[in-house]
C-alpha cells in the first residue's frame, strides 16, 4: 500500500488536475480514498469505478454513479448499491437474484422494493441463507409466509423483522399456533443429537457458538423467541409469561421491552439474576416507584443503569452517584435537567453529583462558571471543554489542578494558542493534552512541534494546516505509515510536492511497460 497517495487522495486542496492524474494510477485502497473526496465530479466517478471495481459500490452509495453509468454484469455491487436506494433498474434485480455468488443474491434480499417474481425467486433460492435475509428485511406479506417456513434458520430472521405481522412474532416465541420447524442448521450440518463446541477449531466450520439440535433444533428455537422479545413490533401481552421462563437470556430480552406491565416488572425486579435486573433498571419505560426500589439493589450494575435510565428521578441520582462509579458521562436525565434543575445540582454537596452536570456543554452561564471555580478536580476537569470559558477562567484551572485538567482544557474550543502554547511546554509533557492540542482548530506551529513527540499525538499533528510546511513533507518519510498518510493529507503540503508524488507513481506505474 503506497499511504502517501492514499493520504493525498484525501486532502482537500488537492487540484483536480491531480486527482484525476491519480484515479489513473490508483489501485483498491487508493480508489477507496478517492471514493470519499466531496469534490469528485461525476466523471470522475465514472471513470474510477471503471479502473477500479471495488470502489464502483462506494461510488454508487455516495450518489456518484447513476443507472446509466453501471453494468449490473460487470459491476454487481454497484448495482446492487443502486437497488438498495431503489434507485437501480428493476431489470437488474432479476438478473442478479441467479447471480453464481451467493454473496450477492444475499446482498439482493436485502434491498428495498424488489418486484414480486424476484420476491419469489429469491424465497425459493437453493441456499437457505439468502431465504434468510429476505425473510429478515421484506414486507409483510413474505414475511408472513416465511414466519412459517420448515427451515428454523428463515423463522429465526423473521421473527427480528418489523413487518412480520404480530400474531405471528408470538407464535414464533411461543410455539403456539404454528407447526414446528422441521430442519436448522445443524441437523443439515452433522447428525444428531449435536452441541456444537463453542471453541471448535475447524476452520470452515460456520455454526454459531453453543448451537444445538435433538430434533427439536432447540438453539435456534431458543434464538427465534429472543429475537421476538427484542423485536418492538411483538405484542407484549403474549411475552408477559416469559418473565418466569427458565432461559436467563429471555428473561434478559423481556426486561428491556417498553409497555412492559407494572406486574411484570416487578417480577423481573426480583429476579436472581442481576444482568435482569441491571436491564430492567436501564429501560425508560418502568414507572417510578420501581425506580426507587432498583435504587436501593446493589447488584452488579443495577444502579449504575439505573443512573443511564433518562426518566429516572433527579432526586435518586445523587444516592446512585454515591453509590456507584458512574464516570464522567453525560446521563440522560441530566442532559434533560431544566436549568432551575441545573442551578440546584450545581450546588450539591456531592461532588460525583456536580461532576455528572459538569458534563454538559450548554450550561447557563453562572451554573458553568460556578463549575469552572468548584474546588474539586474532577468537576474542574468534567466542565473544562466547555465553551464560553474565558482565558483567565482556563489559566485558573490550570494553576489550580495542574495535569489533572491540561488535556480538558486543552480540548475546548476557546482555549487561546498562547494557552495550547503554554501547555505543550509541560515539563514532563502532559501527553493526554498533547493528543488534544494536535487536533485543535487554533493550535500553533510551535505547538504543534511540540506535538510530535508523542506518538499518538504525531499523525493528529501530522494533518493539521498550521503546521511548519518543511515539517509538513519532512513528515512524507517517517517511519510511522498513519504519520506519513496524515503528512499527505496535510492541506498545507504544497502543490509541487503534490505533483512529485503523483508523478512518481506514474513513473512507477508505466515502468514494467517501458522495460518490454
């Protein structure tokens, strides 16, 4: 791979006299680059996809390549790309649902708006897995058909489509009301009874992990009635029961659905397993009273998915944030904090609690101040990034907490380039903050220098316009390949060194041909 021009294939400032000079030299990696340029004009669209294969599907999903620029013969993923935006030829679906790869009539399935005779041919195909994804993404006629399809791989899939008709997600959980699968993947595989070894080592094997068949294909049974628990569209009322099922991932799947019934979630609040109870804890639905009660377990991650739950009460939070290490992360139901809200947890005796509003970038203005002065680092470093912050407010801080808060200060988008400055000089260097510096809109040159000591740091610094220039293609030889693609990249590069790259590999290109 050749990072350099799959770098410059990427920069902004590249002339398009220069691109198009490289989509006539690019290989598969380089065309995935150009792929992604917005300023790629529609030619030179065309003219990539016809170089390079691979990139005509990219092309195509970016809205680049028309039907008219495609053949579904020789560009089948393009095709297949403009099918899947209902923007391809009805034509080409059914010449690519007897397509040899089965790849791409799997990938056909999948795609929206298919006419009924392609409908029926693919829910006819030899292999089992493109009757699959069809039954997985149709509407809700098929779907309805193949809810009830003899292979338990296709009733699998059904029951995690949308459009499958509610009475028949039921009995897909239940087994009521339909006729038992008579075939799964594994009694089409081997013999049985058969429990497949979770880490077998065969390398062609394609079982899933744990999957099991006596006859009765009990692994994909088990996985058809948890797809329907998690499918929004299976009626509640016929799922209810599965809150005393012995299987600890149904109870799991159930605890998660909204509109469960108060009955029902205080079952699965008593529930032996915590992982149950901790999903219950996190689901939106459940009415307060069960909130204060989960409040109160201390089993493994109840209360901390409880804190992520946006209607749980404000007043709860602080005995969580107490409770349990929570982290810097902006919860739900603080995001959604009135600003009187706000005005009061801002004044918490509770530092956890004061560090969580800190998290907030859209504070009032004497709520992030009074944050930006709070004693206690963590809170100082949560409400650091903030923006509006003055100059004097960020050097407070920073005097004050020291590496404790340098990479958040040096994360917000206000701090000044005499600041970023400052902060990479950090002797020892405060290399979180170098990472932050690197990508920062006002970084300078010497900061920026400063910048490339750090090894996580260097390609971020690498890329950034305001770097010196000479470091710029200095950087095109480095040893670190995301340093030399980021170097490339790098709209500061100037533009002969742009054309001496491109014209070497042009060079490189035509010399086998010279040699003959």
């Amino acid at each position: 791979m050749n990072h350099a021009l799959c770098g410059l294939a990427v920069n902004a400032a590249l002339p398009s006299e220069l691109v198009q000079r490289l989509i006539a030299v690019a290989d598969a990696d380089i065309a995935e680059s150009l792929a992604g340029r917005a300023d790629l004009s529609p030619e030179q669209a065309v003219t990539l996809a016809a170089r390079v294969e691979e990139s005509a599907e990219r092309l195509a999903y970016e809205g680049l390549l028309t039907a008219a620029d495609i053949d579904p013969v020789t560009q089948p993923g393009a095709a297949l790309a403009l099918l899947d935006q209902r923007a391809g030829d009805p034509e080409w679906a059914r010449l690519l649902a007897t397509h040899p790869d089965v790849r791409r009539r799997e990938k056909l399935a999948a795609c929206p708006g298919l006419p009924d005779d392609v409908l029926e041919m693919l829910a006819s195909d030899p292999e089992i897995r493109v009757v699959a994804e069809l039954a997985l993404w149709t509407t809700a006629g098929m779907a309805a058909r193949l809810a009830r399809h003899p292979h338990a791989e296709v009733r699998r899939a059904a029951a995690a489509n949308e459009a499958t008709p509610p009475d028949l997600l039921a009995a897909l959980a239940t087994g009521e009301g339909i006729a038992p699968a008579e075939r799964c993947l594994v009694c089409d595989s081997v013999g049985t009874p058969f429990t497949h070894d979770p880490h077998c080592p065969l390398p062609d094997c394609d079982l899933r992990s744990g999957a099991s068949c006596d006859g009765s294909h009990e692994s994909t049974v088990h996985e058809t009635a948890e797809r329907v628990l998690r499918n929004p569209a299976a009626p509640v009322e016929a799922l209810v029961r599965f809150a005393g099922h012995p299987s600890m991932m149904l109870r799991w799947a159930l605890a998660a659905r909204p509109g469960l019934p108060p009955e029902t979630g205080l079952k699965l609040a008593d529930d032996p397993i915590p992982g149950v109870r901790a999903e219950l804890a996190e689901n939106p639905a459940i009415d307060t009273a069960l909130m204060r009660k989960l409040a109160a377990d201390r089993g493994h991650d109840v209360q901390r998915t409880l804190a992520h739950n946006p209607r749980v009460p404000l007043d709860v939070l602080p005995a969580l944030a107490a409770a349990v290490r929570i982290g810097p992360t902006l919860l739900p139901r603080i995001s959604a904090a009135t600003d009187a809200e706000a005005e009061d947890l801002s004044r918490s005796s509770n530092p956890s609690v004061r560090m969580l509003l800190a998290q907030r970038r859209d504070l009032p203005g004497g709520v992030r101040d009074r944050l930006a002065a709070d004693p206690d680092a963590k809170v100082a470093r949560s409400i650091a990034p903030h923006p509006g912050l003055s100059e004097h407010q960020l050097r407070t801080m920073t005097a004050r907490h020291g590496v404790q808060v340098m990479a958040k200060v040096a994360a917000n988008p206000d701090t000044p380039p005499a600041l970023l400055e400052e902060l990479s000089r950090h002797d020892p260097p405060a290399r979180k903050a170098l990472r932050e510096i690197a990508r920062h809109r006002d970084a300078s040159g010497p900061a920026l220098l400063a910048c490339l000591a750090d090894s996580r740091a260097r390609p971020r610094a690498a890329r950034h316009p305001a770097l010196p220039t000479r470091t710029v293609v200095e950087l095109l030889s480095d040893d670190d390949w995301q340093v030399v693609e980021a170097a490339a990249a790098n709209p500061s590069l100037p533009p002969a060194v742009m054309r001496d790259l491109v014209s070497e590999a042009e060079q490189t290109a035509t010399a086998p041909a010279a040699r003959h």
